[in-house]
C-alpha cells in the first residue's frame, strides 16, 4: 500500500504503526467482541483508557499533583471562551498577540467584557516574530499565550516569566517538546496535530484556579464540573480520546518528549537549512529566533506564482499539505512528529530540484 | 469472529457492515495514500463528506432549505447552554420536564438568568410519563422538549402543539423514525446512539432563529458563527462526522426512517409484549402510553436481588450494556437501530428462561 508523506497542518498524520493497531482491533477490543467505538464511556474498559492517558501525560510533562489533565470538547475555539470564564476574577487578563489564535482568544475576552490588556503583540510585521519586550504584572489573572504559531510558523523557545498563572495554547506543538512548568495554570491544546483525531481538547489545569468560577457560568463550562466528574460530566470523544492514548504510547516507545524534541529540532534544522541554502529562491516567513519546529512557512520569493505549481508536483510526488494557510499564502510544511527525518529530506530533495528546474 | 449484542445506553452498537466499511478504508481513503482521520478539514475530500451528510439528514426528516444542519462538538450539555444564550430575548422560555436531561438543561437557563418557566413536569411520578396536560404560550421564545428520556425509558409519541420555535433534543431517537416539523425551531441530538460514535452534536435550525443572538455571547457558541463557517469555524470531530455519513448511508440503504421505524416499532413490541406477559416477575417502568422504542427500563419485581444476576448472566451470554442507569436501577435495553429484530428476540429468550428459573 502506498502511503503519502502528510504535512497537513491539522488534522495531520498519524503513525502507520498506530493507525495499524486501531485498524486491527477495530471490530473487537482486546477481542470483547465489540469496537472502543460501541463502548460504554460508563465502564471500566474506556475509563481505565482515559484514566491511563491522564496518567502518561502527567508523566511525559512532569506536571505534579496540583495539576489535573480534562479531555474537553470544542477545541481551542471553545478555551478561549472558558478561560476568561473561569479565571477571570475582575483584575486584568494580560494577552501577547502573535497571530489569528491569539486574537480569536482577545476577541472572546472582550465578548465577556473582562478586564484585559494585549501587553504585547509581533502584528506591525505580519506576526514573524515572537514579542521579546514587555512588561508582565505579576498580580494578573493569568498571562495568555499562544505557544506555536500555526500559520506564521513562530514559537516561543521559552515562555514569559511571570508569578501570574501562565495559560499557554499548545495546541499546535503538544507533544513536541517538554516545556517549563514554571507558573504554569493552564497548558492546553487541540489533539488533532501530535495527539491523533481532532474532536478532543487536552486541558491541564493547576486545582486550585478552578475554584474561581462564579456560579454565574454555564455549569457544563466550569472546568470544576469536569474535574470532579473525571472529563465525563457528558459523553466524552470517546475514540478519540482511544486514539490519543495509543499516541501516547508511541511517543513513549519513541523514548519520550526530550527524545522527540531532538528528533523534531533535527527535522528543522534540514528543512530551515533548505530554505537558508536556496535563499533568492525560497524564504522563510518567520524571523530565525522565532521560528517554529512545527510549523514551516515560506514563499517562493523569485517567483510567487511558481507556488501552485510547487504544491501540485510535490502531491505528484506523495506529498500532501503544502499549500500556506489562507491568511499567509505560499507555503507551509508541518513537520509533526509523525513526518519522520527521512520524509523531510524527501522534500528538501524536492525543493532542490524545483529550484534548480525553476530558478 | 465472535461480536456481542450490544444493549448499551449510548455510545451503542454500530452495524458491523459500517464497522467493516471504516476498517477497510482505515489507512487509505478511497485509495488517496491516507486515512481520512489524517484528513485536512480544508480539502474538498472532507467537505464532500461533511455536506453530504448535511443533505442526507435534510433529506431523511424532510427539513426545508428554511433549515440549516450543522455539526458541533460539546454534546446536549452544551446545547442547554447555546440554545437560551442564542434564542432568549427576554421573553418567556418554557420547558417540558421528563427526566435528568430537561433537568439539566433547565439549570443551565437558570443559571443564565432567562426568563423561563417548566410548564409541566412528570417528576411526582418518577419521570415515568410524558406529561399531557399543559397549556402553551405562542407567544414564548421557544418551547423546549426531550423527544425520548434514556434513563426512563419514555418518549414523546407527539410533538406538543404551540406556534412557538419548538426545541427538541432528540439524542436518543435520533434517526429512529420521522417526526412532524411543524413549528420546529431547533431539532438536535448527540449521535452517539443511533448515528455512529460519541463527539458530534447534530443541530438543525430553523436560519431566522440565529439571528436573535446578541453580540454578547461568545462568537463561537453563536449558531450563526457556524452557520457561516460550514460548521468549520473550528476544527471539527472529522472522523466522527466521517461515521456518521457511513450510518447515514446505512439508514439509506435499509429503506430510510419509515422502514426503520416499523422495525423500531417491532422490535419493542416483541420486548414489551415479554414484560406484560411475565408481569409480577418483570415490570416496566414507563407507563404504557409513554413507552420508549428506544430505551426499555425494567425491574424484577419478583426479587429485585435478582437484577445483578440477570445482567451477569446476560453477559455470560453474549449480551452487554443491559445494566441500568444508576438513577433508576434496574435493567435497561437500549434497543437502537443496530440492534435487530433477531438480537431482541435472543434477549427475549433468555428473559423467559431467566423468569423460569428463578421465578
């Protein structure tokens, strides 16, 4: 069976080794003569499922018992609307800008009319960067960011410093890398690029901020209402939340977050040097401190209109997800941790022979 | 292979020709190189699953292009709380209350602070009826109804009249049968019974309704924000809806909502009709007027001791999910679309040989 090399930026690719597992056991679980898919979310069988992917992420992070890991529904869209929700308390929310997430998640504070402030924001340069200068309030709520910028390809190499509770979106480099839990209150994500199907929101939450909701909040949008009930207040993505654990447990057999981590800067390293190599002909969108490891997006800049053409012969060649997002143009490689080193010099081969051909 | 029956209350059995169908394309798509959870949202390959599903849906029930169908994420619980903030405007919203779900969902219009009233209720009596007396208001915003109460087994065999938006959450008879659209507002229901697999909200609405809602409310939990974005505003549970499509299909094929109505209506029947006979030892909990052909709680009244026993012994047998929810007790046979005739009759005997033996 021929498989493409998927550079989707999300839903993305999923290891062979894992679909292949899911795929076998598809009919009857463990050979109980029914899918996960028909399982109970009330039974033993899919919670200890969850229970277990609690488990490997606290281990795989390091988050301690004051944190507790939620499997949420609604994706990043629906934690920008819940974050204010819960943890605003009337003091100022403090917000860096550095592209369409984050402003989606500023839009939704100012719905709810909470006290906030965009301390910092990398706009003025089509969001190429992540802001180095800014003062943060260590009294705030919480700080927000975005940790991994989809579209412009930017991410954080560390994270502000604050004693404010730090709400991270990691949505776009889960399972990349391990990250400092310094002040860390919220650390969240859409599954649907490292963790397998998109339909599941992981939210790691310190306990203690729960508390703050007013009973003025939808009772079904405190994140206290799916803590006690163990992410199950209501029927969870039950598959999804399967697919996520036997994720899990592929990036631990990969030897775990530091192991992927070198392996994912290696894969970029490649690929920026590609890009640095051929410069005149390719270009980078993201200034080169900021660049992500995720998220590549770039332009053919000797010629912009080659960028179809680059994009339909690369998906003659088995390869599929290049074309920018819509708001960047050009294009963009995701190089998740399912693209594997050998998949990346496969386009980087790719983008050689384009250029020479083209330029 | 050998598969169970599966009795189970939601999420619920899939037929396994659906099953097979999924598996077989599990690692490539219609031969594409990728399965279509590692699909982009944003191809073409997805949205034609994504509208054909819509249309399927209009088709079957008969909805007008005066409806939209979208596909959300969050589950009933999250439509208790989306349907006051985008249909109140301060007048009146009535609620018919028949169990633990319009119970919830009343809560979260209280916690909203509407204007609401719960016209009728069958709580003096267990939630054991659908309540038949009430007056309504034309006037009202909406009115708003359970279609079928999982947990007691009852469901509406008529909508009530009123010239008022009618909302029905119809999650657990879903795609069971047809039901009259007068005056429907907004007709929803989590799939996770008769649809396919937990994570997908089906929400049809009435277009003119989504215009009520105020630029106060969180632009993602805004009907309309989704009715723009193709219920792509955010990523969606992309395989879900992919499963869904696949049961559509099956619905199609089996002669549409009609056919399997009648064989609905059969099937509970032949359960019921065990129950009434073997009365003094079994009894249902609904009273006759208000039974379910869904969801068919039952106690052994002969001994209640004796219901641990009857559901270990069903499983030794090869039937799960029989097991009752824990406000009620009891048994409970979710007899859903997957379930067949035949299955019902294989739990029927056991039923009358279990009676036999201990009675």
């Amino acid at each position: 069976m021929d498989r493409v090399i998927n550079f989707n930026a999300g839903p993305s690719g999923i290891p062979l080794d894992v679909l292949k597992k899911a795929q076998e056991e598809f009919l009857s679980y463990h050979g109980l003569g029914y899918s996960i898919i028909e399982a109970s979310h009330r039974t033993p069988i899919f919670e200890n499922i969850l229970f277990n992917a609690r488990d490997k992420i606290k281990k795989l992070y390091g988050f301690s018992d004051d944190y507790d890991v939620l499997f949420l529904q609604g994706g990043a869209s629906l934690q920008f609307v819940q974050i204010p929700m819960n943890l605003s308390t009337g003091k100022k929310a403090e917000y860096i800008n550095t592209g369409v997430w984050t402003t989606k998640a500023i839009k939704e504070a100012q719905i709810q009319g909470i006290n906030y402030e965009v301390i910092a924001s990398s706009e003025d340069t089509n969001f190429d960067r992540i802001p180095t200068s800014y003062k943060t309030d260590d009294e705030a709520d919480y700080l927000y960011i975005c940790s991994n910028n989809t579209i412009y390809g930017t991410q954080y190499k560390e994270f502000p410093k604050t004693k404010a509770p730090l709400v991270v979106d990691s949505s776009s480099d889960l399972f990349s890398r391990k990250v400092s839990l310094d002040n860390i209150g919220i650390f969240y994500g859409g599954i649907q690029k490292n963790g397998g199907p998109a339909g599941v929101t992981m939210v790691v939450i310190r306990k203690d901020l729960a508390e703050r909701v007013s009973d003025k909040v939808p009772n079904i949008l405190r994140y206290k209402t799916q803590m006690k009930a163990d992410s199950m207040s209501n029927t969870p993505n039950t598959f999804g939340i399967y697919m996520l654990d036997l994720m899990l447990d592929w990036i631990i057999e990969k030897g775990g977050l530091d192991k992927i981590a070198s392996l994912n800067g290696e894969k970029a390293k490649l690929l920026y040097g590609c890009i640095d190599e051929l410069d005149g002909f390719y270009k980078g969108h993201a200034q080169r401190n900021s660049r992500s490891i995720m998220n590549v997006s770039y332009n053919i800049v000797a010629n912009k209109e080659l960028e179809p053409k680059f994009v339909k012969e690369a998906m003659e060649n088995g390869m599929i997800g290049l074309k920018g997002h819509r708001h960047l143009g050009g294009i963009r490689a995701s190089i998740y941790n399912s693209v594997s080193y050998e998949n990346v010099e496969v386009l980087v081969d790719f983008m050689r022979e384009f250029a020479r051909k083209n330029g």
